[in-house]
C-alpha cells in the first residue's frame, strides 16, 4: 500500500489561492491515475480532480478553471493549484488513486475559505 501524505492547506479569504501537495512513498504516476478528494463537513467525500497515467486531466464543475491538478514524477507529488477560492471550498481535502483501488484515506489537509 501507497503512502500519500497530504499538505498545503490553511486559512484563505475568498479569492484567495493555495496550493496541496501528495507526496508518495513509491513512484506510481506511470501505471496509476491520482485524483484529489474533498469532504466538507455533513456531506460525502467528493472528486475534485483527477489526473490519469496518461496525463489526461478532469474535474468536478463547480471547480473547473480555477482548479489545476498537476504531477511531478520525479518527487512522486501531486499537486492542485487552487484559484478563486469560494466558502464552498471549505472541506478536508484528500488524495487518492483515481479510480479508488483501496478504501484507505490519510488525514488530508483542512482548507477553510473564510473572510
């Protein structure tokens, strides 16, 4: 099993810009797809983004144009570059293979877009 270790979240006011990285404990990028996940409290876990072995990017609507998911294979990272940042951002965002393989999630990283 892959360990995916999320950071990079924090504090932002609407319109406000982050950046979170998945660092992996073995390269993977070659033979799986990675997406980025997001709970908000009261509500399931969602896909946000997704990036595939063969670099083919997708992502949930309401995040298209100011979300960026992106890899670095060499430091077997992912990243999501986020724009524009609404409350409705607000979640615990998580990193996992896409599509899941295991139903095994770390703690991901709390990102809260508040003024």
């Amino acid at each position: 099993q892959v360990q995916l270790v999320e950071s990079g979240g924090g504090l932002v006011q609407p319109g406000g810009s982050l950046r979170l990285s998945c660092a992996a404990s073995l390269s993977i990028f070659s033979s799986y797809g990675m997406g980025w996940y997001r709970q908000a409290p009261g509500k399931q876990r969602e896909l946000v983004a997704s990036i595939l072995a063969g670099g083919m990017t997708n992502y949930v609507a309401s995040v298209k144009g100011r979300f960026t998911i992106s890899r670095d294979s060499a430091k077997n990272t992912v990243y999501l570059q986020m724009a524009s940042l609404k409350p409705e951002d607000t979640a615990v965002y998580y990193c996992n293979r896409y599509p899941v393989a295991f139903d095994s999630w770390g703690q991901g990283t709390q990102v809260t877009v508040s003024s």
